[in-house]
C-alpha cells in the first residue's frame, strides 16, 4: 500500500510539473503574438504600453487603404491558384508514389519535398534565375507557379499519409466491377482521402498566403501581397496599421489550425468505422 501511494503521490509531481512546463513553454511562444493584439486596438499613433485609449483606427485604415486590399486581394488570387495547382498536383503524385514500386521512388520523393529544406532564399534566388529569362517575373503566373512549388510538398506528405491506411482492394473492386480508373478515384478513392486532401489543401494555402522571401525576389509592384506589405511598412513607416494586420492573420491562423484538427478528428472517426 506505501508502495501504491508513493507511485501515486510520483505521478501527482510529475503530471504537476509537466503541466507546469507546458504552460510556461506555450506561454514563451504565444507571449510575442499576445503582445501585439492589443496595441492595434490603441487609441495613439505609437507602438507603446499603456495603450492611449480604445480604438478600431487601424482596422477601419486598414479596410479603407487602397494598397493593404491590394496586397490582401493579391493574396487571395495566388494563395487560391497556388492551392489549386498544389492539391491537384501533390494528389497525383503521393498516388503515383503510394501505389507504384519502381527504382528511385526515394529519390522522386526527395525531389518533391525539396522545397521544405532547401533554405527558402536559396529558392528565391533559383526561382528568380529560371523566370527571368522566360518573362515570369513580376507576373502573376510567376508568383502562382512559385507558390504551387512551395505548397505541394505538404499535399504529397498529408495525402501519402493518407493513403497508407487506405485499402486499396476497395479500387480493384470497383475496377472489376467495370468502372474507369477516374470513376474509381472520384467515388471510391476521393471520398476516403478527402480529409487528408483537404488537411493538404489548408496547409498549401497557408503557405502561400504567409509566404514573403520568395516573393520579394519574383513579385512586381502589382504583385505585392500582404506579407510583402507588411514587410515594407516595418521597413519604411512602421504604422500601427501593421498590428491589425497581425491580428487578423493571427485569428484567420487559428481558424485554419482549427479546422485542421476538426479534418484530422473526422479522418480518425472514419478509420475507426472503418475499422
């Protein structure tokens, strides 16, 4: 019994300490964004605690400047082409690379997740060298074919993930029931790995709606997006306008994460019914 209770009383310390660390770790990382938020509710024209009073100013600047909803819009327009191509791209390729054996499969791989570590400047620099001469520079096919290449590492790797668990007799099945290779994939396949595949499509989206190295070496005047912006306004006049651009990035951030994790709860339901 004194052995129980001193087990006990071991487990109370260390789930204490460990729930303690976490805290103190999360609050580590949150301090920064946390600090933020509140200065683009401030009622005066500097960056400074105590705030001087309460005021959606920089918002309703934000709202009204022509530049900001230039670069949100251009955001939009690439985040959402790039996310298009990458999911389409990333899906063919985690199921070329899932059910085919062939030499080199690692390598393929490799190549395709390149992006992900590759220093991203190194990629800039490349990006900006190749579309050069081919007249994609300052362009919006330049940016979104950049952006694609970005964002489909992380289709291939959800997607693949995804498809280790699925079974693939269900597709033979219904190949031998008659059905085409894309009627296969639209009934069968699709509704099955659809929660990775949107998991995949969040996170391209992400990717590309955050991304700035890249497009400081590729984006024109007319292509700069709202990270581009950003980093313009703390290097030229740093404006409390930025601080609601935070936060509403911020908050857009926690709503991506969140239906990341609603997808990835739904994925493991429909793995258990499965099972």
């Amino acid at each position: 019994m004194a052995n129980t209770h001193s087990r006990t009383t071991s487990e109370k310390l260390w789930t204490t300490i460990l729930w303690t660390s976490s805290v103190l770790v999360l609050f580590f990382l949150m301090a920064p964004i946390i600090a933020i938020m509140p200065l683009s509710f401030n009622g005066g024209q500097f960056l400074t605690y105590p705030l001087q009073g309460f005021s959606f100013q920089w918002y309703q600047e934000f709202f009204q400047s022509e530049d900001w909803m230039r670069s949100l819009k251009n955001s939009f327009i690439v985040g959402i082409a790039a996310t298009m191509l990458a999911t389409t791209l990333g899906t063919l390729a985690s199921l070329g690379l899932v059910r085919a054996t062939f030499r080199g499969k690692a390598i393929i791989m490799g190549i395709l997740l390149s992006p992900m570590i590759v220093p991203l400047v190194i990629t800039a620099v490349g990006f900006y060298f190749f579309f050069a001469p081919l007249g994609l520079t300052a362009s919006y096919t330049g940016m979104i074919l950049a952006h694609t290449a970005l964002a489909t590492p992380f289709v291939v790797i959800t997607v693949s993930a995804t498809l280790q668990g699925f079974d693939m007799n269900l597709a033979r099945a219904g190949a031998s029931l008659g059905a085409s290779p894309t009627r296969v994939f639209f009934a069968i396949i699709l509704p099955l790995i659809a929660p990775g595949l949107a998991s995949g499509a969040l996170f391209a989206f992400a990717t590309s709606f955050d991304e700035v190295v890249v497009v400081l070496f590729v984006a024109g005047p007319e292509q700069r997006t709202l990270p581009r912006e950003m980093f313009s306004g703390i290097r030229e006049n740093i404006s409390p306008t930025i601080t609601a651009v935070a936060t509403i990035l911020t908050v857009l951030s926690v709503f991506l994460l969140s239906t990341l994790e609603a997808l990835r709860r739904r994925g493991e339901r429909l793995r258990g019914t499965k099972g």
